[in-house]
C-alpha cells in the first residue's frame, strides 16, 4: 500500500472533499480523484461515501482512517527523530504563543538567541490557532492551556498577573456595578475565559461596547476610551494613556505552559531554546 495514497486518503477524510484535499496537499482535483479510485481498487472496498455534505467515510474507510493515522504518526516521528540527530545550531525553529506574549516577553529572548546562534531563524506564530505537537505544525508552544497529549513534554513557565485598565482618572468614576461603564473584552469565541467571567461578575450592569482575540488591539483600544479591558500586567502596564483600576480583587492570574514534543528533545536549537526561554522567563512570572 502506497504512503503517498494513504496521505491522500488521510486528506479528504480530513478535509470533507476532493478540492480541500487538493489545497491541503498542494495537487489538483483530478489527481486526489485518480489516487483515491486507485487505492479503492487496491484494497478492494469503496472507502467514502458521496453525499452532499462532502465525503463521508464508509465503515471500510473508517477502520483504514484508523491504521492510516497511525503510520502518519510514525512517519512524523522518524522526521522529528532525525531532526534530533542534527549537531549544528542551524535551520527553522517554529514557536507558537500569544501575540502579546510574543511581542512583549518572547521577543527579546528570541532577539538574544539569535544572536547567540545566528544560524537558526526563528519563525514566531501569533495566532489563537492551538498548535499541534505531534503534527509538527510547532516546534515549542507556549500557551495558558496545560498540554494533555502524552507524548508532549511540558512545563509551566510563569504565572502572568491581570489587572483592569483604563483611562487616567477612570478609577474614581467607576461604580459598583458597573452602571455607565464599557467594557472591552475578548472575542465570543473566547468568552469564558476567567478574565471574561471575572469582569463581567464584578461589573454585572457594564455594556460591552468591543470585542478582540488580540491582546494588543484591545489594550489600543482601552487607551482611546472606548471601555475598561482587563489585560495582563506586563502589557497594560507598558501600553501609553492606560492606568490599573482598582475594582476591589485583582482579575484571576494565568498560568503560562511551555511544551514540545518528546522526539524532539535531543534537538540541539530546541533545547538551548528552551533553556534560555526558562532561564529569562520562568523566574520573572514567579
């Protein structure tokens, strides 16, 4: 049974149709067609069922996904153990946190690494997106979620401390309730993240007057007045025209976890990356 099929097999289960197959692997439509009737004359069994939701499997095509999976994942971990054999401080690291975090804390250590070691480009992901470890979509995630998969090797990294901001001169104007106040709080996607539920119990009467996934776009626009935000210390503090408010009780504090994948943990840049990360970070969030 030919990988290169199966890889195919494993992207229109994924994917739902011929077309996002196609992107996902880079190749055209008629080909994933071509390579899909192949296999299904090969194993004899018609694996996807066409429906007018997309492709769906058969229960042949299931019990296939099942085992197609798992050679997927061997595959990745010969390329990660390889990757691990490497001696010189050179090549792509990819790391995935916060834009924030990225921004603010991250940045002037991936400016001091690679100074260190010149040969490694860094590439920094500052997205929402939970990056997978095991399909190497990163090298090293920082996140405020602990890492659950156990073939992920994890940390936590610091404990990052909220406070609410807003405009100076704010913090005597703002009553009990919040009656009369804005709020400006992350996306609905987000919605209950502690900060959120926080916020919201403790100003039960505010209206919400903006939303944001970024950090960084609702620190701006907590200092152009649209609302109070509640954000993390390091930014809100270093963020021009915003001052905490004092509302009785600091916002709940978030945990900060580091993780990379296990295979990986003999890789040379990714653990002199780590150890740097841990060494300039995890002492300052204490």
């Amino acid at each position: 049974m030919d990988w290169s099929d199966l890889r195919i097999f494993l992207a229109i289960a994924r994917e739902g149709s011929l077309g996002g197959a196609a992107r996902a692997l880079g190749q055209t439509q008629p080909t994933m067609g071509r390579r899909l009737r192949a296999l299904e004359r090969q194993v004899g069994h018609v694996l996807f069922q066409r429906t007018q939701h997309g492709f769906v499997a058969t229960d042949e095509g299931q019990a296939l996904l099942v085992h197609a999976e798992r050679m997927e994942i061997e595959s990745l971990a010969a390329i990660r153990e390889l990757s691990g054999a490497e001696t010189r401080l050179s090549g792509l690291l990819r790391v995935s946190c916060s834009d924030w975090f990225g921004s603010l804390l991250l940045a002037p250590v991936i400016a001091e690494f690679t100074g260190r070691h010149p040969g490694v480009v860094v590439e920094l992901l500052t997205d929402p997106r939970l990056y997978s470890l095991p399909h190497r979509d990163a090298d090293c995630v920082m996140r405020i979620l602990p890492f659950e998969d156990p073939d992920v090797v994890s940390r936590r990294l610091l404990r990052t401390h909220y406070a609410v901001y807003g405009r100076p001169g704010l913090g005597h104007a703002t009553p009990g309730d919040g009656a009369g106040c804005h709020l400006v709080l992350m996306d609905t996607a987000f919605g209950g993240m502690p900060d959120v539920q926080w916020i919201t119990r403790r100003l039960p009467n505010a209206v919400v007057a903006a939303r944001s996934n970024s950090r960084e776009t609702q620190a701006r626009l907590c200092a152009l007045g649209v609302g109070l935000a509640v954000l993390p210390r390091p930014m809100g503090d270093a963020t021009p025209g915003i001052e905490p408010i004092d509302l009785g009780e600091p916002p709940p504090p978030r945990d900060t976890w580091l993780g990379y994948h296990r295979d990986m943990r003999r890789q040379p840049r990714l653990s002199r990356f780590v150890e740097l990360v841990v060494a300039r970070l995890a002492a300052a969030g204490s």
